[in-house]
C-alpha cells in the first residue's frame, strides 16, 4: 500500500496542503513550476485579483508544452521503431542469405 503524504506548498503567494505518494521534493518542484508558469502570466500585465484567470492560462501554457512533449517523444518512438524493424530485416535477410550460402 502506498503511504500518502501531507506536504504545503506555496503557489502564487498562497499555501496549499498537498496530500501524494510522491516525495516531498518532487512536490515542492512540481510546485515551484507551476508558481513559476503563473509568474509568467501575471507578468504579462495581469492583475493578482485574477488569480483563477492566471491559474487557467498557466494551466493551457503547462498542457500546450505536455501536449508539444508527447507529440515530439511519438515522432521519436516511430523512428527508433521504423530503424529497429529495417535492422531486424537487415538481419534477418543476412541470416537467410547466409543459410542459402550453406546448401
């Protein structure tokens, strides 16, 4: 069973208790990104009275770079995966070449 713990972070000026299964460093990082994605907006001349405004574009910013991530790691599995099965024909051609050389 995984242990789940309490750890407080500060997002924007303002703390939060966040109850994970991860470890405290690792939420306190998550954190400060997010912290640092909402700095970024309210930068961009937005009023700290807005902070859901903020928290919704840092989040669409956050999910447009996953999104850009996921696409990027998918082009690179499908070329590892297209060169992986070439080399495997590659192989597998020699070892038949080399067998037919044998009779």
């Amino acid at each position: 069973m995984m242990k789940t713990k309490v750890v407080k972070v500060n997002i924007l000026g303002q703390d939060y208790v966040v109850r994970s299964a991860a470890g405290q460093k690792y939420l306190e990082k998550v954190a400060a990104y997010v912290d640092e994605k909402m700095e970024e907006i309210k930068a961009s001349g937005i009023d700290d009275s807005q902070q859901l405004r903020i928290a919704i574009l840092a989040a669409m910013n956050i999910t447009d770079e996953l999104f850009t991530y996921k696409k990027e790691k998918k082009k690179f599995v499908d070329k590892v995966e297209a060169k992986t099965i070439a080399i495997t024909e590659f192989i597998e051609n020699r070892i038949h070449d080399i067998e037919a050389d044998k009779k």
